[in-house]
C-alpha cells in the first residue's frame, strides 16, 4: 500500500511541454546514432571514422571494411535492439506491477529463458535462432507465471518484496539447475556457454534478422498500449473508474513483455539491470506518461547497452568482458539505491 | 508445564538453560541417521565397500582388504566429514540470521553475505594461486563480514527493516557475483576451472587439509552459538522488550552478526556456496523441537549436516559415474521449498 502511494507521490505529472519532449526525443536519437558511430570506430584495433564511413557507403573488400560490416555493425545494431527491447519491457513490468524494482532480469524472466534454451539443446543438440527464440519465449513466460502468481497471493496481495524474493530464488533455482545440467553434458556446455555469458559479440546479422520481427511486434503492442498502462499506474481503481479492462489490458501487456524479453535473451543471453534503470533515467524527463516514457526508454536502453557493450571492450583491452557483467556493476547499485528510497519500512 | 522442559544448570550461572524435552530424543535419531547415511556415502562409489568393512575400517579393525584403509581413510572419510562440518555450520548461521531478523525467509545465501565470500575466495585462488587452503577460511570470512556489514549500513535508515535489508543483500549479491564473474573471464584457465568447481558447491576431492582449515572456526563459533542461543529468544521478542529484559541489544546483535558470518565464511570457504541449507534446515528444525532457540540451535545444526552429507550422496549416485556438487542438489530442493515457504507466508 505504502509503497504505491508513495511511488505515485514521485510520478506527478510533468509540465514539460510537448515540444520539450518531441525535442528530447530527437536529441536522444541524434546521441544513439553518435554512440554508435563511436563504437563502430573503437574496439580491439581502432578505424577512423571516415574509414567506417567509406566501409558502410563505399565497401571495398579490405581487412577494416571487413570488421566494420562482419563484427562491428552487427555488434552494434543488435546492442541497439536488444537494449531497447529490454528497457521497454522493464517500463511495462514496472507499470503492470506498480514496482519501481521490477526487471526482467530480476524477476527470473531472463533465467527461466536460459534454462529453456539449455535443456532444449541438452535434449536435442544444436538449435537454430528461429527455436532458439521460441523456446526462449516458452521459458520466460513459464517463469514470469510462476513469479507472478507467488508475487501476488496472499492478503496484501503484491508486494515489492514478495514479487522480488520470488524472482530472484526461482533464478537461483533455474541457475542451479543450469549449472547442473552444463556439469551433466560437456557437449551443452561447449554449443552454449558463450550465450550464456550475456554477450552481444559474435551474433551475426542473420540472427538480428531473425528475431527483430518479434521484437518490432512486442513494441508495437508496447506503444499501442501506452495509454492504457498509464492509466494502470494510478491504480486498479481508478483505472477501472476510466473504464479500462484491465484483466485484458495486463494480459496484453504481459504477452509484449515476453516477447520483448524473450527475444532479447535469445539474442544475446541473459543481461540484467537495463529494463531497471532506464525507466528510471527516461522517467526524470518525461514522467509517467507512458506514451512518451515508452519511446524514450527504447532509445534510451539501445544508447545504454552499445554505451556498456563499448565500455566492456575498452576497459582491459584487447580482452573484453561479457556486457552482461557491466549492466550488472552499474544497475545492482542503482537497485540498492531504489530499495533505500522507494521502500519504507 | 514443567514436564515439556529440562532444566540444564550449572553451579556458577555461566551455563543456564531449559531445552524441549523433545530435543535429546530428536538430537539421538539424528544423529543415528547421519551416521548411517555417513557409512553409506563412505561405501559408495568405484570401488564398492560393505558397510560391515566401512565401520571396521574406521575403527581400526583389520580388514582382508589393505586398500580399504587408503580409499576410506585418505579419499572418502576426509570428504563425508567435511560434507557433515559444512552443513552444521551452515545451518546455525541461517538459524541465527532467521532469529536476528526476525524473518523466516532470511539467509546468508539471499542477503549476499555467500556471494561476498565466494568474491573473496575466487579472487585469493585465482590471482594467487599458491596460497595454501588455510588461508582461504581467512578470505571468505573477511568477504562474508564485509558483504554482511554493507548490507546492515545500507539498509540501515533510522533503523533497520527486514524488507530493506533483504532487498539492499539482493543487490550486494548481483555486485558480488558480478565481480565474480570477472575474476573468472581474466584469470589463468586452470585456476579458473580450480574456482568454477569450487563456485558450484561440491565437496569433491576434500582432503584432511580442508578438514584442518575449517575445524577451528567451528571450535570456536559452533560452542558460542550455543551460548548465545538464550539471547535469540529474548531478541526474537523484538528490541524494546528484548531491552526492557535486561539486554544488551546491540552488544549480543553484533556477537551474534560476527557469529553467523564467521560460520557461513568458513563454510564458503571449504565447500563454495551450498545454498539453502540455511534456509532449510532451521524450519526443519523448528517442526521437530519447536521454537526455543537453546533446542533449536543443535537440532537444526544436525539437520543441517544430515541434508548435506545425504545431498552429497544424491549428487555422485543419481546420475553416476558423472557427479552432480552437492550444491547443485541442495539449490533443487531447498529453492522449492523456498518457494514454499513465500507461499505459505503470504499474509505476513
């Protein structure tokens, strides 16, 4: 009770006009494209920006165009879809639960994916994108059930620590049970331990390509809603006061969700903390209208994730580490902060 | 009234308490079936032996057989009892934590204090590898305090809240585990798969060497958890009261804290994170002998051991000749019963 009075208490509306906002939206998009174009330049062996430019306009087969267009694009584009795919996901979960801590890392959507994905090719060997996503879709919707249903039972009905206990023990659980199957299959561990690791490197455009329809579907329904979740955020009553269906509206959302999660997981394992924080970041600007905060997020979450994916090449090169372990260094303080300020005792 | 309870006291009041009258009975039956599932856990394996050959082994007996005093005294023994020391402590540091928060759902492997050793030992044995194994317990205690004394500031805002304090170690946790991770991208690959064996919770391969390192922690902390049990009672009635009774609330809280992360460190630092044995072992207890915590405290403490050595047992038979760590087995179960438990609390 507490805890949603006092989240809706921060989310008063904001003056900003439109035109403020419709601004920021194309400064956010004009950033993204200068992020990327960074991190096309930057990496185990630095290109000048107008060797990238002449590898995407002008290709002439050298070693540089080469990496531009076989490693880098890719690379890039899917840290771009992936990121927003995550950060939209993450509003919606925050909107749906009225939970400032939601996440679908923390809430065991990304986990219940992963093990999916590690038991369908522990029983039936190497798996194309295409399964990949769906069996990634099948256990993330298993989980978010499971989580859900526990998060919500009881007298008080959903609370923050219920909802989040559940997550975070059945990921326990689901990694545990990974684990043990990786130790069981040398064979599964080797097709499937880069995934794992939470990496956007080494996926090629083809995967991107087979998976962006589901993640264009997920934003679509994501945007379409927009209205009808910020309705939700003032509460079930109120929401009901406005004539909203609600048990069909979350429904919904919640088939977005998974699908905008599953097809992040698929594409580049499982990578917390960015469905957290960027509804927090965007939510500074534009506040809970969710028909701005959706747009914003997307692109806000694709800067982020290219932004850490660049970080996690550059901080030991000519190594690099998973982007899954920097989104967890930035987003778990960002989550201690959340549960110090949103959580009254 | 007074036919439930036994009175232990000795002359000067040092030693003072009133146990279940359950308790003796429960401690005997457990300890019974730990030492069955013991004997058992010592006869399986490659090279069978019969229980008969197990027990005249270890006491001494002569045997037809000159190998067995090698396989059981030099590779199975060292492992069955380091799989029972674990649990036990394991066990009484959950009790505790369960007892100190006031919140049947808490444990050192939820609020980050496992994941803060594990960083800690992970990081000794990969960047210095030739570090000998009794300094590892040193490692992950000082992990494990400093994971639990972030935690307690972090959540600390004009007191500290059990919801707060739960989140604020999820959190820690994801740190940890996340800067676990590093250690494991960066360092030499045979250190590193030394770390990942160790990570997953197994007792494979301990050697007298462990038993060694973790024994004196347990000497320690294991009698003064018994002591300090009393205390639990009086805090578990919260801080006022506890206050009004004459205690020193923030003085035992602090004996208790230091307690439980020492336990919980030398645990981590023998075996890796075995999860939910904290978490399980204390209700388990709890339905056997009920709430005090003078019972309660050994009886989970056997329960605690009983559930590791029979998991370690379950994970080399279910899927043999391949192994499953005991931690893989423990997290199967005991994350259900987790579960269980949210569900059953539901009200709270």
């Amino acid at each position: 009770m507490n805890t949603s009075q006092s989240y809706l208490q921060q989310q008063l509306p904001s003056k900003r006009s439109h035109s403020f906002r419709l601004l920021g939206l194309i400064v956010g998009i004009l950033l993204l494209v200068v992020c990327s174009l960074i991190s096309l330049t930057l990496g185990a062996a630095d290109i000048s920006p107008d060797v990238v430019w002449r590898a995407l306009f002008a290709f002439d087969g050298s070693t540089n165009h080469l990496i531009i267009t076989t490693v880098r694009l890719p690379r890039v584009l899917i840290a771009s879809a992936v990121g927003a795919a995550l950060a939209v996901a993450g509003s919606l979960m925050q909107g749906l639960t009225r939970n400032a801590l939601a996440d679908p890392g923390i809430l065991g959507i990304s986990a219940g994916a992963a093990l999916a994905v590690v038991v369908s090719t522990f029983f039936w060997g190497s798996l194309s994108v295409q399964s990949y996503t769906w069996i990634a879709f099948a256990g993330g919707t298993i989980a978010a059930i499971v989580v859900y249903t526990l998060g919500s039972v009881g007298r008080n009905g959903m609370t923050p620590l219920k909802l989040i206990l559940a997550g975070a023990v059945l990921s326990y659980l689901m990694s545990a049970l990974t684990t043990g199957i990786l130790i069981l299959s040398q064979r599964t561990l080797d097709e499937i331990r880069f995934w794992l690791a939470g990496s956007v490197a080494g996926r090629d455009l083809d995967s991107l390509v087979q998976v962006l329809p589901y993640i264009v579907v997920g934003l679509i329904i994501a945007f379409s809603l927009s209205k009808q979740i910020t309705a939700l955020t003032l509460g079930e009553d109120v929401a009901k006061g406005l004539g909203l269906q609600i048990g069909w509206v979350k429904a919904i959302a919640a088939v977005a969700v998974v699908l905008l999660a599953g097809s992040a997981v698929s594409l580049a394992g499982p990578i917390g903390f960015i469905g957290l924080v960027v509804p927090h970041i965007v939510r500074f600007w534009v506040g809970v209208d969710y028909r701005w905060l959706l747009p914003y997020a997307a692109i806000w979450g694709a800067m982020l994730l290219s932004l850490a994916d660049l970080a996690a090449r550059l901080v030991i090169k000519p190594q690099e580490l998973p982007v899954g372990i920097m989104t967890a260094l930035v987003g778990a303080p960002f989550f201690i902060y959340l549960a110090r300020r949103k959580i009254k005792s | 009234m007074t036919n439930s309870w036994i009175v232990i006291r000795t002359q000067k009041s040092l030693l003072s308490m009133r146990i279940d009258r359950r308790v003796p009975w429960v401690l005997l039956a457990l300890i019974i079936m730990t030492l069955m599932i013991m004997v058992i856990s010592i006869g399986y394996g490659e090279y069978p032996i019969s229980p008969l050959n197990v027990i005249k082994t270890i006491l001494g007996l002569s045997t037809n057989n000159p190998d067995y005093n090698f396989v059981i005294h030099t590779l199975r023994l060292p492992r069955v009892i380091t799989a029972f020391l674990v649990g036990t402590a394991l066990a009484i540091a959950g009790t505790i934590m369960q007892g100190l928060t006031r919140n049947p759902l808490a444990a050192p492997e939820i609020i980050g204090v496992e994941a803060g050793a594990g960083l800690f030992a992970v990081t000794i044995i990969v960047l210095f590898p030739s570090v000998p194994v009794f300094f590892l317990p040193i490692a992950a205690f000082t992990g494990a305090f400093i994971a639990a004394a972030l935690v307690y500031l972090l959540a600390w805002a004009n007191g500290s809240s059990p919801i707060r304090l739960i989140l604020v170690g999820i959190g820690v946790g994801a740190i940890a585990s996340a800067f676990t991770s590093v250690m494991i991208t960066f360092g030499e690959i045979s250190d590193v798969s030394q770390a990942l064996v160790w990570l997953a919770g197994s007792v494979y391969g301990r050697t007298w060497e462990h038993v060694q390192a973790l024994l004196p922690w347990l000497i320690l902390f294991i009698p003064a958890s018994l002591l300090l049990a009393r205390e639990l009672n009086t805090l578990n009635l919260g801080d006022e009261i506890a206050r009004g009774l004459g205690s020193r609330v923030e003085w035992q809280r602090g004996l208790l804290l230091i307690t439980c992360v020492a336990l919980s460190g030398a645990s981590v630092a023998a075996v890796g994170t075995i999860g939910f044995v904290g978490l399980m072992a204390p209700h388990l207890a709890r339905q056997l002998v009920g709430n005090a915590h003078e019972g309660l405290v050994p009886t989970s403490a056997l329960v605690g051991g009983l559930i590791v050595s029979f998991s370690d047992l379950l994970g080399r038979s279910l899927f043999a000749p391949i192994e499953l760590p005991c931690g893989v087995v423990t997290a199967a179960v005991g994350a259900p019963y987790f579960l269980y438990l949210l569900y059953r609390n539901r009200n709270a």
